[in-house]
C-alpha cells in the first residue's frame, strides 16, 4: 500500500510541473571559440623606378640667312624645310654668323676691301628661325658686331621676341627650362663683346656660375682657323688673318674640367672631328649649315651637319647621331643623301685623337665614350 502511494505523488507531482509551465533544462552545450582569421600570404607587385630625366640637345654650325638686301625670296619662307624634322630637341642651337638688324651704317669694312665682310638680315627672320625649330642662338663670333653695338642688340631684341634665347654675350647665361630640369647654354668667342675663350679661367668660372644655375651646362665654341684646309684639330693657339682665333682644344678641355655636359664649336666653315674627354662629348666644328648667297658651298665648304645628342641629367652620354647635311642652291640648308659629313667627321675623328675619337656608324650614329 505504501509503494503504490508513493507512486502517485511522484506522478502528481510530475503533473504539476507540466501545468506550471517548468520544462527540465537540456543538457549543457560545449562551444568551440571562433578562430582567427587566416593570414593569406600575398607577394608585392614590384613597381619600376620612373625614368630618369633625359635632354635631347641638338646643334649646327654657322648660319646666314642672306645679306640684305641679297635675301631669299618670300620672307625666307620655307628655308629651313628640307631639315626641319631633323631641328627637334629640347635644346636647339647654332651660331648665328650675322647682325640681325635693320641698321646701314657698319663702320666695320673700309670701301673697296676685299677681305672685309659684314654680314645683316632682317629682324623678322627670327621667326622663320623659331619656326625652323631654334630655341637658343650663339651671338658670340666675329659677325654679330658687324654693326655695332647697335646691331648687336637688334639681334638679341629680334632673337627674345620671337621666343628665342641668345647666348655668348660677356657673362650671359641663357637658362632653358626642361621638364623640371634647367639647361644653361654659353657661347665663347675671341672677341671682345663676346665672353672671351682667350681668358680660359673666365671661362672655367663662368661655367661653374652656370652650373650652380642648371642641371646641364652646354657650351657653344667659335674658335679656330678658317677655310677648307682647316678640317684639322691641332694643338695650341690657331690664327686667321692676324687674329688669335683661341686653342680648341685646351678650352673645350677646360670647360669640361669646370662642368660642361657638351661643347659644340664652330668658326672654321668645315667640319672637324670630335672627340671623348672625360666621356664628355666636343663636337671641334660642326661646319657651314646655310649661308645664302654668302658662304662657299664648294668642296668641303658646302659639307655639314646636325648633331643630335640624348644626355642624361647629369650630363652622362645616351646616344647620339650625326645627321649630314649639305648647302644647296647658293646656301640652303638640305639632307645629304651622300653623308659625307659623316664620312669626313669618322676620318677627322680617327686622325685626329685616336683611341679618344669618335667612332660613327655608316648611318651617323655615335658610339659610346672611349676616353
């Protein structure tokens, strides 16, 4: 009887459970802790370092667009077209071997001299030479003061207002812009309103003051003899009629010496070999490149070239080429399918420095330093 009443208060008391709403616990739950995100392992993409900067520099020798009133027809329109394409840099110089000026009065050449020329074309032709691609011109020779001090600044007004720099004035620096680069330009001759290359240590000072100024310093050198029998560079001083026309060699050393990148000479009317110092490049003389009704186109006169030359920003060589060029139609500047330029230039090189000259392929390219 016991047992039996002990079964049904556990029953009842189950039932009364059920009513209230209680339901037995369950049974505890074991969790695993989130675990931590996997690292996945990633291999940096390599970025390639910009290129460093580099200057296209571009020179020729001697220009003269007519002696007025002996001019070219049409304002000189379309003189330079036949080379334009080749006059593209982001330095483009020559040696501008006339006053641009509209002044008569010379006072340079006595009546009836033979010997004496004084040279002059028209302000406006300094745009044709910035169309043609000119973006700094050489000042400093032995016709920019054909008329004086007066024609002389006629050229640089003339020169400036057509956006164009002059250079080789006594202490002038012209300073190009280049891609966030500066290129000094100067210009030596040996002549008194010109910056002096007789005064070699001047010169060394005034590169160094350039220097300070730009990236690059090139110089512009109108040094040496004339004529066609003048095609080789010799050591020391050289003169033309009684003028002490300065020693090539030992100045364009010593402007290298002082931090010029390049030195591009002219003054000979020929062209002259070119030469490795110091792995930098001295173009001696880069001939006649238009002289309209007043420069010999005979012979070797007529031969000449456009030096186109990559530098590196700290004036370290890329590559180069020599593109030939010849005088046409009494002075015109044109291509030279023939390429004696470069001929002349590889046989000038050779003999005249040796292992330190230039090498050039049969197509005008320069080989890298020697020297």
């Amino acid at each position: 009887m016991r047992r039996r009443t002990s079964l049904v208060v556990v029953l009842l008391a189950a039932l009364a459970g059920c009513q209230s709403g209680l339901v037995p616990a369950p049974p505890p739950v074991t969790t695993t802790p989130p675990r931590s995100p996997v690292a996945i392992a990633t291999t940096p993409v390599p970025t390639t370092p910009p290129a460093p900067p580099q200057v296209s520099v571009v020179g020729v020798g001697d220009i003269i667009m007519g002696n007025t009133p002996d001019l070219p027809p049409d304002g000189a329109r379309g003189f330079f077209d036949p080379v334009r394409p080749q006059l593209r840099g982001d330095v483009v110089s020559g040696n501008v071997d006339a006053a641009i000026t509209e002044a008569t009065e010379s006072g340079k050449c006595e009546p009836g001299a033979e010997d004496c020329f004084a040279f002059r074309f028209p302000p406006a032709y300094a745009a044709v030479l910035r169309g043609a691609g000119f973006t700094v011109l050489n000042l400093a020779n032995n016709h920019s003061h054909d008329y004086g001090a007066a024609g002389l600044a006629d050229s640089q007004q003339a020169l400036r207002t057509h956006g164009i720099q002059p250079t080789g004035l006594p202490g002038q620096i012209a300073v190009l812009p280049v891609r966030g680069l500066k290129v000094a330009v100067l210009g030596f001759a040996p002549y008194g309103w010109a910056q002096s290359l007789l005064d070699i240590g001047a010169a060394q000072d005034l590169v160094r003051q350039a220097a300070k100024q730009a990236d690059l310093v090139v110089v512009n050198m109108h040094a040496g003899a004339e004529g066609a029998g003048m095609t080789h560079v010799r050591p020391g001083h050289e003169t033309f009629l009684g003028e002490d026309r300065g020693d090539p060699i030992a100045f364009a050393h010593a402007v290298i010496d002082a931090g010029a990148a390049i030195v591009i000479g002219h003054s000979p009317h020929v062209l002259r070999g070119m030469e490795w110092y110091k792995k930098r490049l001295i173009a001696y003389s880069m001939g006649n490149f238009a002289g309209y009704h007043t420069l010999s186109s005979a012979g070797v006169l007529g031969a000449g070239g456009i030096l186109r030359v990559t530098l590196r920003a700290d004036g370290s060589f890329v590559s180069g080429t020599l593109v030939a060029t010849r005088m046409v139609d009494r002075g015109y500047p044109a291509p030279d399918p023939d390429r004696e330029a470069v001929d002349l230039v590889t046989a000038l090189s050779t003999s005249d420095f040796g292992r330190c000259g230039v090498r050039l392929s049969g197509g005008g390219v320069l080989a890298g330093p020697t020297c």
